[in-house]
C-alpha cells in the first residue's frame, strides 16, 4: 500500500493534482529554496515515480536552486546537500530527474550592481517598480531557464511548480490571486505555465509533512536531510520550532523563520539572520560581519556626502547631464569593495571550507571593468589594486559601526552641460595610439562620426567576463604592470585596462554596444583627466556652467578655483 495514504488529503491531493499534470504531458520544473518548496519538491518526485509505476510515459524533471550569490550561506549550502539527496533518490529509483543550481548573469550580480556600477542597497523606498532585485536576480534567471528547457525538451508544455500558499501573508495571497495561480488548474502567467499545488496549505501542514519524512514514516528523498531543515529553521526563529504554536492569536509562527538575501534591506532588519547568529554563535557566526556589512550599507544610505556621487552617468541629446545625488561613489565603492575583500579573507582564514566568497576573480575583473568606463578611479586597475592590498599583502578593512541617517530632501536636479569638457579634453575613447597600432593589427568600429581603429576584441551576445581568465589577469598580468610602474596614479588613464581586457579576450563585448561603449570611454577619460589635476568633476561643471547664478551659488558653496 503507498505509505501516503496515511497522510492528510491535502497530500494527496497535491501528489495528484501533479501526476496528472506528468500524465498529460507537462514536463515539470520546481524551484527549491525553503521549507515550503521542499514539500511541494516531495511531491512533485512521488508523483514522477507513481506516473512511471503506472506505466506512463514521462518527461524529465528540473529541480532547480538560484543562488543570487548573497542568499543565507547556510541555507545555500544545505539546499547543496539536498541538491545531493535529490541526485541520489533519482538514481536509486531510475527517475529521470535533472538538478541545477542557477545564477544570474556575472554583470547582473548583487556585488556587480552594488560594487561595480554604484547601485544602491535595494529598500522598500528605492524600489518603486516593485522588486527589481527580485527581478533582475531570480525571474530573469527562471525565464531564461525555463526558455533553455522549452528548447532542450522541444516543446512549450513546461510547468512550473511553486511552492507558493495563501497563509504565508496577505500579500502573498494577494499576488496568487492576480496571477491566477491554482491547485489544480494550468495557468498562464508572463514567466509560463504554472502551477501551485500547496496553495490552501497552512504552516502547520508543511510541518506536518515534514514530520511524516523525518519520522521515517514515509519514503522521501529527503529522509537524511529533512533534520538539519528543521535545526536551520529553529535557529532562524530563535531556537523554537513548535508546531503547536501560532495556533491561536498574538502567538509567534512556528518554524516560520523566512530566509532571504543577506544584502538586500526590502525587510528592514533580517531577523532571520540576526537569530542564527544569536541562537548558534558557533554555527552561524561567521556571517555576522555581512550582516554588520547591510547594516553599514543601510545606515548609510542617506549619508549623501559619505556614499553618493552626484554627477549622472547619462549624457542627454543635448550634451547634459544630471546633477542630484544618485548612486554610490567610486571612493564610496573603493571603500566597500575593501569591507567586501576583507569579509572574503577572514572567511578563507576561518576554514578550509569557505562559506562564501562575495567576490571571486571573475566579479572584481566585472567591478574593474565598470569602474573604468565611468572615470574617478584614480588609478590604473584600482580595484585589483585593492583586492592585491588584501589578499596579498594582508591589509583587513574593519566595518564602521554607525547610526543610521535619517531620510533627507535631495538636490533639485540640475542639468548641466558636458560638452565644453569633453571638447577641452579631446578624448580619444577606443582609439588606437601610435604605439598600439605598431604591436596589433587595428579592428574598425563604424560610428556617425566615422571608421574608429581599435585594438582587437572579441564578442558575444553580451558583454561578459569569460570564465577562468581572471585569474591570471590579476595574479600574473596586473602584478607585471605594477612592477613597470604602470599603475602608478600618474602614468596612465585608468581607462587603458578597457582595451587591455578586450584585446587579451577576458572581456567580450556585444557588436551593437561598442560605439556606446566608445563614448562612455570618452567621458571617463575627460573625468580622469578632471581628476589628475587634483579637480572634482561637478564643481567643474557647475563652475563652466553658462548659468551665471549657479556658478555664484557653487563658488560660495564649494569655494574652490575655476580649473
């Protein structure tokens, strides 16, 4: 008899609702990440193995886990091992079933944003188009996912199966009902089909579930996992994992301990995380400098003068650009990236089994490059520069521990002119000099203004840092260069590692991007130019500004010389 018959109907009913979707056909995939997915993923593999008893005809499976690269490291690693159960229940029992783990694109990634481009620790307040790092870092990665499997499998018939219910919030409710989302019907939605078989399930139904596995009363792929689920959600909840409390009102939730990025501050503060730590010091302590690492990014936020820069990145068509504070500095980014690097080494230190690794060669060879197509660094190839100060030389950047600034009034946006800098300046973007073209056979870039001689690049169909080039990049390369005195803050335009990175193939850029990619070049060089002579970018442009009373107001305010 199958041992689920003991179980509640609401079991049952999931289990069916999703074999009779196998048996029509669907080819199923689910995401796992917590609790209620690893139910919903029980399931959907007893469902798989009863469609194949019965003698069906099946199609593969996809279980899946998106590692945004700041998710709870532990949660993270655990959901590795169960990765491993899946594999191994799957092989014992001939069940065609695939598992991955996802992440975004490299120049897409939480420390590519936050460190390389300047963009700001996501809140409720900075995200008005709801959540875009949810967005950016999760459903664009399934959407793509679930394209390369409509592709592989040769048909649209894909399911996605959530673990997604009604009682985890009102909003969660909410949202299912506007998607439409259903126990036992298809549904359509803008990321594919789906299906969402433990909608109507209470917490005390997933436990419950939970229980039955963890008991041995059921065969689960999870027998020797489902343990340590319920001890990292206990120590998420304070150490309490009660299923008879939060039965009644004004009683805490049992186990209901939700885990989501480390640095990402949509909630506030991150009980979650805060709890571990607290309930288990030797457990989860290491992640305690990344939790004091949000709280530092939080509470800075609205410290205008210490983390913004003011000058935006974008030119208009009538050669302007914005003033009003924005996003992270470069000398705000050099700072975290030092913070970051220092977090990366005492982990190294601690074990031989790092937890997490927030920057690896590949994402600071990602920070370099955006760094230099922005101008303001200073200096040849700074932020490899750091990551040498650090991992070489054993520099530790401590985390400031400061309170939190109040929210405050922002400039009334300007909008100044660039162009006269960029005609003082000439830059010359991606062109060639004399001595690059004696050493390497120039590539055309066509533009308006005409045929640009470049060094030679490579492309793809985005710009991308190729995996396993970094490291000699900045081990071997840039160490060679530092001994020429090459990266001295006097000797080069820090944007020369742009055509150095394309030219060695470590970073391959789209064909349609270059001529943007030139005059982006440009403005970082007339900015380091700006920058070589002990100048700041906006008082210069305010003070060049054809706006006479602005370049009253700017000269008291800032009381520097016209350049």
């Amino acid at each position: 008899m199958d041992s689920h018959t003991k179980l509640h109907p609401k079991v049952k009913s999931a289990i069916t609702s999703i074999k009779q979707k196998i048996i029509e056909g669907w080819s199923v995939a689910i995401g796992l990440s917590g609790k209620d997915s690893f139910v919903t993923t029980h399931c959907a593999i007893e469902a798989l193995k009863q469609a194949i008893d019965e003698g069906y005809k099946v199609s593969p499976m996809s279980i899946y886990t998106i590692d945004t690269s700041i998710d709870n490291f532990e949660i993270m690693d655990f959901m590795l091992d169960v990765h491993q159960s899946i594999d191994d229940y799957a092989n014992s029992h001939q069940l065609p079933i695939q598992t991955e783990v996802l992440k975004p694109h490299l120049m897409t990634r939480p420390m590519v944003q936050y460190l390389g481009r300047g963009l700001l620790l996501r809140t409720a307040q900075n995200q008005h188009n709801g959540r875009q790092c949810t967005s950016v870092w999760k459903i664009k990665v399934l959407e793509d996912h679930l394209r390369g499997l409509e592709n592989y499998l040769g048909t649209s018939k894909v399911l996605s199966i959530s673990g997604v219910r009604d009682s985890e919030s009102s909003i969660r409710a909410i949202n299912i009902k506007k998607r439409g989302e259903s126990i036992d019907v298809v549904t359509k939605t803008d990321i594919g089909y789906k299906l969402a078989p433990i909608k109507d399930w209470s917490l005390s139904d997933v436990w419950s579930l939970i229980s039955f596995i963890e008991d041995g009363e059921i065969e689960s792929f999870g027998e020797d996992v489902v343990t340590d689920l319920r001890k990292h959600y206990a120590a998420g909840n304070s150490g309490v994992c009660d299923l008879l409390a939060g039965s009644s009102a004004g009683q805490s939730k049992p186990c209901s301990a939700r885990f989501g990025c480390t640095l990402c501050a949509i909630v506030p503060k991150d009980n979650s995380l805060i709890n571990q730590i607290e309930t288990n010091e030797e457990k989860y302590g290491y992640m305690r400098g990344v939790a004091e690492l949000r709280n530092f990014m939080l509470h800075s936020l609205n410290d205008f003068n210490l983390s913004r820069n003011s000058v935006g990145k974008q030119i208009d068509k009538d050669g302007n650009v914005k003033l009003k504070y924005n996003d992270y500095s470069i000398e705000f980014r050099q700072s975290l990236l030092r913070m970051v690097l220092t977090l990366d080494a005492i982990e190294q230190e601690r074990t031989d089994n790092p937890k997490f690794q927030l920057v690896d060669y590949s994402t600071l060879i990602a920070i370099q490059w955006n760094w230099a197509i922005e101008g303001g660094e200073g200096s040849f190839g700074s932020a490899i520069k750091i990551w040498h100060d650090v991992h070489t030389n054993g520099e530790r950047y401590p985390i400031p521990c400061i309170e939190m600034t109040p929210a405050k009034k922002n400039l009334t946006a300007r909008y100044v002119s660039i162009s006269k800098l960029l005609e003082s300046e000439n830059p010359k973007g991606l062109e060639m000099t004399s001595e690059e073209k004696s050493k390497y056979q120039p590539h055309a870039i066509y533009s308006d203004e005409g045929v640009i001689h470049t060094m030679p690049y490579f492309t793809s169909d985005k710009t991308q840092v190729v995996e396993g080039m970094g490291w000699e990049y900045i081990e071997c390369i840039y160490t060679h260069y530092e001994s020429e005195g090459l990266t001295r803050d006097d000797s080069i335009c820090p944007t020369a590692i742009i055509k150095d990175l394309m030219q060695r193939g470590i970073v391959t850029v789209q064909s349609s991007s270059l001529n943007r990619l030139n005059e982006r070049v440009k403005r970082a060089q007339a900015i380091n130019a700006i920058k070589a002579r002990g100048g700041d970018i906006e008082s210069y442009l305010l003070l060049n500004s054809s706006d006479t009373p602005i370049k009253h107001e700017i000269e008291e305010s800032f009381q520097v010389e016209l350049f």
